[in-house]
C-alpha cells in the first residue's frame, strides 16, 4: 500500500465517523452546506438556461423586434445573421429602392440628365401616402424629385420619375420585374413604384439585401443621396426618415418603408474600415423599433465578424501544365479579389485548395475558367471561385503540337 492510499484509509472513516454515528452536523455547518447546494443549483439553472456560442465561438444574434431580417456583409454575400429570410413580406416605400435602381440607370446611360424638368401627372400629383408637395402640371428637375423619393419617400415624387423613364407607371413595373429576376430576386414582384399594399406586391429580407448591394456596387456615384439628412423644396423642409443617419456616423443609407399591413421597415447599410455591412429589417412594431434592430445587427457585425482578403485578384495560385503551348506550364489566379468574413480572431484557420482541369490545351484567354479554387474556414467550405489563365495562353509551334497530340493520346 502507498502512503497516499495509507492516508486516504485512515483519514476516510474518520471523515465519515460522526454522520455514521448518528451525530447531527453543527448548525453552522448546516447552513453553509444549504447555500453551497443552492449556488451550486442556481450555477446549474443559469448554465442550463444560458444560451449556447453560435459558430466560431460567438454568441448567436441578438433577438430584435421584427418578422423578417437579414444581415449581410457586402463584399462576400456572406450571412451574417438571419431569420425568415425567404419569407415573402410586403416591402412597402423599400420597393422605392428598385425605382432608385432604374432611375440610376437611365442617369448613367444618359436617357435622363439631373437638369431634365419632369412634368406633374394627375397621376402622380394625387398618389397616396407620404408626398414630396409637387403640384399637379407643374415642371420639377429631375434631381430634386429623386431627392423628394429617397429622402422624404415621396410617393407623388417617385411615380413621376416612373412615368419620366418608362413613359408609363405601368411600363415602368414591367421593368422594375426585369430587373429583379437579372438580380436574383427570385422572391420578389412589384405591382407598382411606390410600395401601395397589394397582394401581389411582395418581397424577401434576402431579396433586398441583393438589390441594395447592386446599388452600392452598380451605381457608387449616385449612391451619396441615400445619405443625405434633408433637403428643402418650395419652402418646405425634408428630413431623412432614416434616423440611424443621426444615430451612428458609419450608416451612410439606405431606406425605410411603412404600411399598416407591412410594419416598419428598414434597409441600411454601414461601412467601418474595410468591411461594409447591409441589414434588412422587416415588419417591426415602431419607427424606434426598426431603428433599434437594425443598430443591434449591425453592431453584432462589425463586433464579432472581420472582413478577410484570402486572394487579391490576378495572385497566382497554381501554375499548371498547359498542352500544346510554348511553355509548358501558366500561372492562374482569380479575376477578382476573393474576400471573406470570419469570426473574428480565426484568420489564421482560413484554408486555400486549388485545382486545375486535367487537360488543358492552347489557346486559351484569360476569360476562360480553368480551375477553382475553394476557401474553408476551420475545415467549413465557405466559397468557391473560379481561376483564369493571368496572361492569353497562345497556341504553340508545329513541333510543341505535334508532341503534345502525341502525349494526349497515351493519356485517354
């Protein structure tokens, strides 16, 4: 027997010896052992009801007031947090923001110039809901009505820029339905460009969130008026109804929307640093509501999430054997830079896989996808894109030809 069992031998039944006897423990004694099995039944409550680390050891988003949201990082696509996103909800004034997409459009490709003066519809004058105060017949430039839409939501602002660019409301929903199956909003229908309450005018958390993402990277010269506080037009002041424009100094848009049936609603988007990230919350239950689920999402974000090059566009990732060429083998890399979030502090389990199709032959330009390359972050896949010859591969001389035909054969 050891020294430490010879112990353990003697001391246990001494230990034991007064409760064995039928010795009651001193009260004070008592008293500790009842508050030691309380903490100890209370630390067990707490753990039990505590919820569990998302992902990454981070804890889950936080619970916000609203029937549907999503939270994006802009550069990835990646979701961030997310609840009934595929839902189809109404959007109510978020639909202004696929008004604002053609507008954009029909500005850069020179069919409407900021100076153009807009004729008042009857039409557009009697539009129900929030109004810009444009008078019926009356000629407004086409700036100031696109102020009037994004900035005080302006129903009679926004039909006259969809009679403007589609000659009709009618025409112009057509191509707002367009424009959304070319984004992949598979989601979504308009029956109109304001966002009047209609059965069949619905959309999804996830589908807005890929509309304000072509916003900001289709049209970044046009995307500061989302940012602006207020505006005044015939004497009458405007103020943003975004009130996170106030509240934190990295949002810099998007919209809000509201109608008895669809609740409140808000698109916004933040960028701090390098990373930019883009919430949609719908159906909440007040304008401080909306506001306040939007902060919260955007904050878990940017507080427990860091943005990530994995690979610079045009990077050399894999060098493989090209047949049929002058020089056997050609660097490929991605056209675009790779760009990822990760919980943060897990950069470093970020792991790269590259390949490269088993038979590639000259020519070969550097539009051609040959390869791909996948991205996992602690073993999870996360992305896959595509890799491109760095340079035209041309065709090679009659004997490299010739030579390779002939290693081809022995490969089939």
């Amino acid at each position: 027997m050891t020294l430490s069992s010879s112990v353990a031998a003697v001391c246990l039944p001494l230990l034991l010896l007064p409760l064995a006897a039928g010795a009651a423990p001193h009260r004070h004694h008592a008293k500790a052992d009842a508050a030691t099995a309380a903490a100890s039944a209370t630390s067990q409550s707490t753990a039990a009801s505590a919820p569990a680390l998302g992902p990454g050891g981070i804890p889950n988003a936080p619970e916000v007031d609203a029937r549907a949201y999503l939270l994006v990082d802009y550069a990835s696509g990646q979701a961030l947090a997310q609840r009934d996103a595929d839902a189809r909800m109404e959007p109510a004034s978020l639909t202004k923001l696929m008004t604002c997409y053609l507008v954009f459009r029909a500005l850069k490709a020179g069919t409407l110039k900021l100076s153009d003066q807009v004729t008042i519809s009857e039409h557009a004058w009697k539009a129900e809901g929030s109004r810009t105060f444009v008078q019926v017949g009356s000629q407004v430039p086409a700036e100031v009505l696109i102020k009037g839409m994004i900035v005080q939501s302006g129903n009679d602002a926004t039909i006259a820029l969809a009679e403007r660019v589609g000659g009709t409301e009618g025409a112009f929903v057509q191509l707002m339905n367009d424009y959304a199956r070319r984004l992949g909003m598979v989601n979504t229908h308009f029956d109109d460009s304001s966002g009047l309450p209609s059965a069949t005018h619905y959309t999804t958390a996830r589908d807005m969130a890929l509309l304000a993402a072509a916003l900001v990277r289709d049209y970044p010269e046009y995307y500061p008026w989302f940012s602006i506080r207020e505006f005044v037009w015939n004497n009458i002041r405007q103020e943003n109804r975004n009130g996170l424009l106030e509240r934190d100094a990295s949002v810099d848009g998007m919209k809000t929307g509201h109608t008895d049936s669809a609740g409140f609603c808000l698109v916004t988007s933040a960028k701090r640093q390098d990373m930019r990230v883009i919430a949609v919350v719908l159906g909440s239950g007040s304008i401080k509501a909306r506001e306040s689920a939007s902060a919260a999402l955007i904050n878990y974000g940017f507080t427990f999430y860091q943005a990530v090059t994995v690979k610079p566009r045009g990077t050399a990732v894999l060098k493989p054997r090209v047949y049929k060429t002058a020089d056997e083998f050609y660097s490929v890399g991605p056209a675009t830079d790779i760009n990822i979030v990760v919980p943060r502090g897990h950069a470093g389990n970020i792991t790269t896989t590259a390949t490269a199709q088993r038979r590639l032959i000259a020519p070969l330009a550097t539009s051609t996808a040959v390869g791909e390359l996948q991205v996992a972050v602690n073993g999870k896949p996360v992305t896959s894109v595509p890799l491109y010859p760095l340079a035209d591969v041309p065709v090679g001389g009659l004997w490299s030809r010739l030579s390779d035909t002939v290693v081809l054969w022995f490969q089939k």
